[in-house]
C-alpha cells in the first residue's frame, strides 16, 4: 500500500508540474519549465522510492509500470475535469476500461 500512495502522490506533483500551466497561457515558457522542475522535483523525491519499495517486495518492473500509468490516467482525468474544465467524454472512460483490462493481465500468474 506505500507503493500506491507514493505513486499516487508523486502523480499529482507530475501532472501539477506537466499541465498545471496550461491555464496560464500569459506565463512565459522559461517560467513555465522553471516552475515544473520545481514541482516535478517533489514528484521525484515521491517516485523513486515508490519504485524501490515497490520492487523490492515482490512488484515486477513491468507490474511497477502499469501500476503508475493508470494512476496518471487517473489523477490526470480528475485534474483535467476539474482543474482545466475539460469534458470526460465516453471513449475517454472506453480507453480507461481497456487499460484497466491490461492491469488485470499484468498481474495474473
């Protein structure tokens, strides 16, 4: 559970540093990269020993992988509705649904 809650924290420091400027068109681009690395410095201090827990008991490097991609959709998809007031269309949810889908094979023995 450390494994998810760090991934899932470091994903929202990413998706803040990444997308967080996209409202703040007036922001000039080496402000915004500034301010990212700023940010996504907190994401890195979240993820690396998200995946060093994570692998060292039992998490393949592919398990890992997935695990963080989906928790991206899914912070992304909230930040995005909510944040940047974009609609959650339906082949959005279909997509989810087939990445969920890889999850579930990922993890069968």
């Amino acid at each position: 559970m450390r494994t998810i809650f760090l991934l899932l924290v470091s994903n929202i420091f990413m998706t803040i540093a990444w997308y967080g400027h996209l409202k703040h068109k007036g922001l000039s681009l080496w402000k915004a990269i500034l301010i990212a690395w700023g940010i996504a410095f907190f994401e890195y201090c979240l993820m690396v020993p998200a995946n060093r827990i994570g692998y060292t008991s039992g998490f393949s490097g592919f398990q890992l992988k997935m695990t963080q991609e989906v928790i991206t959709l899914v912070v992304f998809a909230v930040f995005a509705v909510v944040y940047l007031k974009e609609p959650l269309r339906w082949n959005y949810l279909v997509s989810f649904a087939f990445l969920m889908g890889a999850v579930y094979f990922m993890f069968r023995k």
